[in-house]
C-alpha cells in the first residue's frame, strides 16, 4: 500500500511542476509520474538539509522540496531537447 501511496504522491507533485513549469510539456501521465517520483528524491534530499524532520516524514517543506526538484527536472529535460540531445 506504501508503493501505491508514493506513486499517487508522485503523479500530484509531477502535476504541480507541471502546472508551475512555463511552456508546454509533451508528457503522458507515467512519464508524469515519473517525473514527479524523481523529483521527490531530489527535493526531499535537500529539503532535509533545511528542514529537522527527516527526509521520509511527510511535511510541507518535502512537499515544497519535491515539487522543486521535479521543477529542475522538467526544465533540464527541456534545455536538453532543445539542443537535440535526447531528440
């Protein structure tokens, strides 16, 4: 049920960035998920340099730091089709 819960949380967080991110996203809603899983880790890594609760404790700074993280995500993700990398 945990797996299931993360998943959700990463299909909402990846929505966010989404919605946050200007321009548009050409991403089915795995590849959203995905995103939004990816930016979890990432977000929730740094937001626990700045935050005392611990990184796997569901808090507003984690929800914060991952909607961040999925941010970076889609617009390193965009800066890199542009040039033709992952074309």
């Amino acid at each position: 049920m945990g797996l299931l819960w993360f998943l959700v949380f990463g299909l909402i967080v990846g929505l966010l960035a989404r919605a946050v991110t200007p321009g548009t996203q050409n991403l089915g809603w795995v590849m959203t998920m995905l995103l939004g899983v990816a930016g979890s880790f990432i977000g929730a890594l740094f937001a626990s340099f700045v935050s005392p609760h611990p990184w796997s404790e569901f808090n507003t700074v984690g929800l914060v730091g991952s909607v961040l993280g999925a941010v970076v995500l889609l617009l390193l993700g965009g800066l890199a089709s542009r040039r033709g990398t992952f074309a």
